[in-house]
C-alpha cells in the first residue's frame, strides 16, 4: 500500500470542481445602513436570474479544465429564518451520483 505522498508523486490527478449555484428568487443585498430585497432587474440581479448565465460561463471556461463538474443548485436567503433547500432536489441527487460513477471509473481508469 503507497503512502498518500506516493499517489501525489505519480502526477495524474483527477481534478474536480464542486460548485454551489444559488437559484433563489431573491437575497437582501446589504450596503452599509441600507439594505434592500434584490428585484431581479439589471441594477438589482436576484441568484435565480444570474444563475443561467453562472452555468453557461461554467461550462465555456471550467469545463475544458477540470476532469469533472459538480454543479450544486440550490435556494437560499439571506435572512431570518434562512431557509434552504436544493433546487429540484431529485435531479441534484442524480447528477452527483452519476458524477461520483464518472470520477470512480476514471480513477479506475488511471490506476
């Protein structure tokens, strides 16, 4: 059995991004004194409204550099009581099973 240093030292690394992606309808946005509900227009973008360009920036610029992608979509505010939960909870769950498979069989594959 190698130490974790031998693995390192045989350079084909799987690498992996694990990226969190907020889709909620709104945050508060916090300047200072002033705070105020994000709207969704140009001047004041809600995650739900950024989120598609996120993704379509991830997969031109992350996606030729890393072995595999990651994407957590999830709802959440920034304010009492903070609630959270994923967006399309199923679909998350299938995407990171079938990226787990897909990194299992490309180490796998290397070894």
């Amino acid at each position: 059995m190698s130490s974790g240093s031998d693995r390192r030292q045989r350079g084909n690394p799987i690498s992996v991004a694990v990226i969190g992606i907020n889709r909620a309808d709104y945050t508060v946005g916090y300047e200072g004194e002033r705070h105020y509900k994000t709207d969704g227009s140009a001047r004041q973008p809600n995650p739900a409204s950024e989120a598609v360009e996120v993704e379509r920036r991830i997969d031109h610029e992350l996606r030729p550099v890393y072995d595999e992608i990651i994407i957590l979509r999830y709802l959440a505010r920034n304010e009492p009581p903070f609630q959270f939960d994923w967006h399309q909870g199923t679909k998350v769950e299938e995407e990171y099973a079938a990226a787990m498979i897909r990194i299992l069989a490309e180490y796998e594959a290397r070894h």
